[in-house]
C-alpha cells in the first residue's frame, strides 16, 4: 500500500501526483491519497526552507528552475512559477480534498486544483477560483464551502499533517511503502516502484 501526504501549492508535489497516478494504474497498488498543509510542516520542522527562500542560491536557484522544466517535460505537463501569487495559501483547496474524498472526487479535484495554479496563474485561495474548478468538476459551490468549513474536514487536515510529521515527514509529497519505508519527493519514484515490487515479491 502506498500513503501519499500531498500539498497542492508544489510544484514538486503536481508532478509526484501525476506520476504516482500512472505508478497505481500500472502497479494497481492500493494507495491512499492525504491531504495536509506543508506550510503547518515548514512552520514546525522544517523553517530552513523559509531561509533558503529569503536568500537563495543563485546557481542553485537557476538549476532547480531547469530541473523542474526537464520534469515537466518527461511527465508532459506544464508547470510555470506563477508571478502573482507565491507561496500560496492553499488550505481552503486541500480542505476540499478531504470533503470531496469519501465522495470519490478528490483526484479529480486535487488535479484540477494543480493545473489551474502551476499551469494557469490562478490564484487557488480565492473563492472565485475554487467555485469555478467546482463548476468545472460538476460539484456545487456552495455545498463544497459550506463542506470545507465543517469542523471534522478542518480537523482530518490538521490531523493529516501531525501524522506526517509524527511519521518522520517534513515536505510535500511525502510517501510511505508499507507503512513505514518513507520516500521525499518526485526523483523517489523509481525507488517507490522498487519498493512496491520487492514488497510483493516477499509477500
């Protein structure tokens, strides 16, 4: 079984999610998909990435820029840095992953959720951004925002991202193998692969 701890306000993380969607088709591994919050991560165990931000790298900086294009071009998506809103304030969007997750709905949200930030330019915490990804999706607006403002979605969240945290995380996307064999980001997934396949074999 695969865990996936996911934040749409990634880059890293649209590209994990897309390529961990081909890795459960074609492995057909059982995967469950948690929403958390990483700024809640960031601002707890990990504030170096608030550092590295303030003062970067630049040949560093420049890299990351070519690499995360030559991922985008292997998955085949479009990913652009967007210009007007980073980081963004992404809890109203991963709330409603976890509304719209006993319905069946979520993949399909959180996917629309990511193109229309890192491929769009939109600004995914606004309300007008996510009521027009409902509409697009067939979910009605105002059940969806009076579903991300109940207190069990609000609390599954925080709670998603205390047990990443607990589990060792400190980033988006997280994901576990088996309960406890912990991978970190979208360049893990030919180990993630490994690791499904030397787990069967052991079965």
């Amino acid at each position: 079984m695969l865990e996936v701890f996911f934040d749409c306000s990634s880059p890293w993380t649209y590209l994990a999610f897309e390529n961990l969607k081909a890795l459960q088709k074609e492995l057909q591994v059982e995967t469950a998909w948690k929403p958390i919050l990483v700024g809640g991560i960031f601002n707890t165990v990990n504030p170096s990435v608030y550092a590295q931000r303030e003062t970067p790298v630049p040949a560093k900086a420049r890299y990351m820029g070519k690499d995360l294009r030559d991922w985008a071009r292997f998955t085949g998506l479009t990913i652009r840095f967007p210009p007007a809103v980073f980081p963004v304030n992404s809890v109203k969007a991963m709330r409603g992953c976890i509304w719209l997750e006993p319905q069946g709905r979520m993949l399909d949200f959180a996917t629309a959720v990511f193109e229309a930030y890192w491929s769009q330019d939109q600004d995914i915490s606004a309300d007008e951004v996510l009521k027009a990804i409902c509409e697009k999706l067939g979910i009605a607006p105002a059940a969806f925002f009076e579903g991300i403002a109940q207190t069990g979605v609000k609390d599954q969240l925080r709670l998603n991202t205390e047990e990443v945290m607990a589990r060792g995380g400190f980033g988006s996307p997280t994901i576990f193998v088996g309960g406890n064999d912990m991978y970190f980001g979208n360049d893990r997934l030919p180990l993630i692969r490994d690791a499904v396949l030397r787990a069967r074999a052991q079965a």
